[in-house]
C-alpha cells in the first residue's frame, strides 16, 4: 500500500471520467481525505483511466485535422 497526496493523482484529469472509470464511492473517499492508504489496484485504474483519456484526446485531435483537411478540399 502506498500513501500518495491526491493532487499527484488527480493532476490535470477530468473528474467526470475519473468518477466512470473508478466509481464515484470509490473516488469520494479519496477526494475527501488524501491521506487515505490506497492500494496499488487503486493506482493502477488512474493509471488505465488517463491513458484511455489521452489516447481519446489524440484520437479526437487527428479527426478534427481530417475532417479540417476534407473542408478545405471541398471549398477548392
């Protein structure tokens, strides 16, 4: 088990996708009292959770740059 501060944790990541990915009871408890002991499971779904983020991100951000390139043909 692993004593973390919670802004470590929670740094830069969207709560929303935090509360769907970890369960809201789950994530409350921590939120509220950073010194909780978390176990590494606990550490293991943020880690899963922000990569899902980032690579949804990435995703989002290369269709948007296809879709501008696809207009920009359209209106030549």
């Amino acid at each position: 088990m692993d004593r973390i501060d919670k802004r470590e944790a929670l740094l830069d990541f969207p709560y929303s996708l935090m509360i769907s990915s970890l369960g809201a009871s789950e994530l409350g408890k921590y939120i509220y009292n950073p010194r909780t002991i978390v176990d590494k499971e606990f550490l293991r779904k943020i880690k899963d959770a922000k990569t899902l983020h980032r690579q949804s991100i990435k995703y989002l951000t290369e269709m948007q740059r296809i879709l501008k390139m696809r207009r920009f043909e359209d209106d030549v």
